[in-house]
C-alpha cells in the first residue's frame, strides 16, 4: 500500500490543501517482485495451465488496481494472439509457420509484459525512489530503474512526433508502405526515432541528477510507503504459481 500525507501550502489567499489518501494500489517493492516471478515463471513453465494461472494472477492485479481499460486492451491483445496461432498452425506455409513460433514465444512471455505495463502506469516515480531508498539499494541501481520509468512511456510519444514529422514533409507511411518498401520504416522512423530516444535518455538522467537522485544525503519523500495485507496475498499467490511451474505442473 501507498500512502501520501496531507500537504497544507501557506499562500496569500490562504492554505490550500492536497490530500491524496491511501491510494488502490500494491507497494512499489511488491511490484518489483511480482514482476521478477512472472518473469521468472514465464520461461521455466513447459504447461498451459502455469501460462493461464500466470494470466489470471496478474488480471487479478489489474483489477485490483481498477485499472479495466489496460485489462480490456490486453486481454484482447492475448485473445488474439491465441487465435492467430492456432489460425497459423492450420495452414502449411514455411513462412506462416515461422510466425507461429515468433507467435508462441510472444504469448509466453506476454505475462510479463502486461505487469510491466501496469507497473509503469501505477507506480509514480516518487513512491518507486522512496521505495528503493528504504531498501537501501546503490545509487546506480536506483538511478537506472528511475530513469527507465521515465524513459518508457515517452517511446509512444516521440513515436507520433516522428510519425507527424513525416505525414508533414509528404512521406506517406502505412502498413502496406513498410511490406513493400521495408528500408522506408529503418530510413523514416527507426533511424529519426532512435537518435530522438537517445536525446531523452540523456535528459532524463540529467534531470534525476539535477533532482539529487545522486545525493549521499537522505532524502525525504512525500510517499510512505508500507506493505498491506494485499500485498502478502499476491505474493504468496505469485510465489505458489512460481513453485507450480518449477515442480513441472500437472506433469
């Protein structure tokens, strides 16, 4: 559980107050573990049923934390998958077969990519450095975590931003455009895309250091973070998936 104390600002009209509350949502430390066992169970479980128990769990996380509409969108996303696989797997082609392994490696992975999706979007940036700072954990460790927090949710923006610059100069890109002419997507957007990541990256770390990420002192936040009885519940549920996949499963 995450929770933030009451903030009171003297101003000349006054105080104004900002109270979040305890907020719906796992404690930082609990986030980063779970992510490590679905991560970990993603690629030691040879069964289905790991697979959907591992689905299932991290839902159950999703909703936990009311967030319905990144369930809905990967939910979908995996319900497709699965049927574009057993579509694939019912037609003989070389190249159909190929995609319908890239296909199943992707599903058997894609636990842990819905978890770090709800991590990124859950967890502020303030609550995972207090969180890292109780643990005691090296600068550089929390420095890398903190940036890549940062760094990830702005890879769908400058994205657009390369997609718009090119829709102005008259650089038509579209599905069709990138099967025809595939050095067109490395030339248009990989290429601008990359060197703009770069730039950010390099922002991103300046203004962690400008913060005092890099500080020996000890620094204060305004989260306080502390584990729930939620927290206990999902790790031990994760940890009992991780165990059924490590013992083999119903095998």
């Amino acid at each position: 559980m995450v929770k933030s104390t009451d903030v009171f600002i003297e101003g000349s009209q006054g105080k104004t107050g900002i109270h979040q509350g305890i907020s719906h949502t796992l404690e930082p430390r609990t986030k980063l573990l779970i992510l490590l066992l679905v991560n970990v169970t993603s690629f030691i479980q040879n069964n289905m049923v790991c697979e959907i128990m591992s689905i299932v769990l991290v839902t159950a996380v999703m909703l936990y934390h009311r967030a319905y509409r990144l369930t809905l969108k990967n939910l979908t996303y995996f319900l497709g998958m699965i049927l574009l696989i057993g579509l694939t797997l019912t037609v003989e082609n070389v190249f159909l077969g190929m995609l319908s392994v890239v296909l199943m490696m992707a599903r058997k992975i894609y636990p842990t990519f819905m978890f770090a999706a709800l991590l990124m979007t859950t967890t502020q940036v303030g609550e995972m450095t207090s969180s890292l700072q109780a643990m005691k954990i090296p600068r550089q460790v929390s420095i890398t975590i903190v940036v890549i927090m940062r760094f990830f949710p702005t890879i769908k923006t400058e994205y657009k931003s390369v997609l718009e610059a090119a829709k102005i100069r008259g650089i038509k890109l579209n599905l069709w455009t990138c099967i025809k002419a595939p050095h067109r997507v490395v030339d248009y957007i990989l290429v601008p895309l990359m060197m703009q990541l770069s730039i950010v990256a390099e922002e991103l770390s300046l203004a962690a250091m400008t913060k005092g990420i890099d500080s020996d002192r000890q620094r204060t936040a305004m989260y306080q973070t502390h584990f729930g009885i939620m927290d206990l519940v999902f790790t031990v549920a994760f940890i009992g998936n991780f165990i059924f996949a490590l013992t083999g499963g119903l095998s």
